[in-house]
C-alpha cells in the first residue's frame, strides 16, 4: 500500500486559500505537469502549474476510487 497514493482526477483537495466564492474545496479533473479543478460550490474550473499546486495544497479530503489495493504491476 502506498502512503502517499499519486494525484488522480476525482480526487477531492483542500487549498490553503479560499475561492473568492468562499471554497477551499476543490474536485480535480486532470493531474498530469498542469493540474485542472472544479470549486465544489460554485463549478468554476481553473487550471494550475504542479508547482503552484503543490504550494497551495492544503490536504486531500477524498481520494477517487480505483485499484489501490491492488499491488504494482511487474
């Protein structure tokens, strides 16, 4: 098992500052060099740098189903 599983679209994050709509809940969509999310309350969709977004995260909430029970392919 994996103690820090990688970053996957469905993923639910918290970011350090809040959205001018008053979230810091975030849903992201795509993890790759550029990380896209969605503000849980009002659905605006912004895309970061993985740097940024590593600066900014607070924690993640919710990790997104998937194989993490699964062990590593050979």
């Amino acid at each position: 098992m994996l103690l820090n599983p990688p970053l996957r679209a469905g993923d639910v994050v918290q970011m350090k500052r809040a959205h001018p709509c008053g979230s810091d809940v975030w849903e992201v969509l795509m993890a790759g060099a550029d990380v896209r999310l969605k503000c849980r309350k009002c659905g605006r969709v912004v895309l970061l740098d993985r740097v940024k977004f590593n600066s900014r995260l607070k924690k993640r909430l919710e990790t997104a189903p998937g194989d993490e029970g699964e062990s590593p392919r050979t």
